[in-house]
C-alpha cells in the first residue's frame, strides 16, 4: 500500500483555525506512483503466463487474466 505524503500545515491567524492541506503536486505524484504500483502489478502477472498469446483467443483465458490481475492489484493496495 503506498502512502500518502505528508500534508502541508497551514497555521491561521489571529481569528483562522489551523488546518492542513494536501496540494496538487503532492496529489499527482501519489496518483502517479498508485498508477505506476498497479502497473507493475499487472505487468508481472501478464509476464509469468506461459502462453500470453492463448488470451486473445480464449474467452475463458481472458477471464483467467482478468481474476489473475484483480488478485495481484488487492496485494498492492
């Protein structure tokens, strides 16, 4: 699972209560590292079937893959 970053803190003035924020960068870099975990992930399972070429022409093979990738994207999250 990858965490998110630490949020920025924002101290309020005299009458402002404090808070603290993510920002857009720190949200686009998160997603792009989520992205990127889900991909590997993926890649790794479409890497280690025997015979990748047999899923585009099997209906049943493609379901295979299917619940072989959504087992390997519940490990990375």
């Amino acid at each position: 699972m990858i965490k998110l970053p630490e949020p920025k803190k924002y101290f309020g003035l005299d009458t402002e209560s404090d808070f603290s924020y993510y920002t857009a960068a720190q949200m686009h870099a998160h997603a792009a590292a989520v992205s990127a975990a889900d991909n590997a992930a993926l890649r790794e399972v479409v890497e280690s079937t025997a015979a990748a070429d047999e899923f585009m022409d099997s209906p049943e093979a493609m379901d295979r893959l299917a619940v072989m990738a959504r087992a390997a994207l519940r490990k990375t999250k």
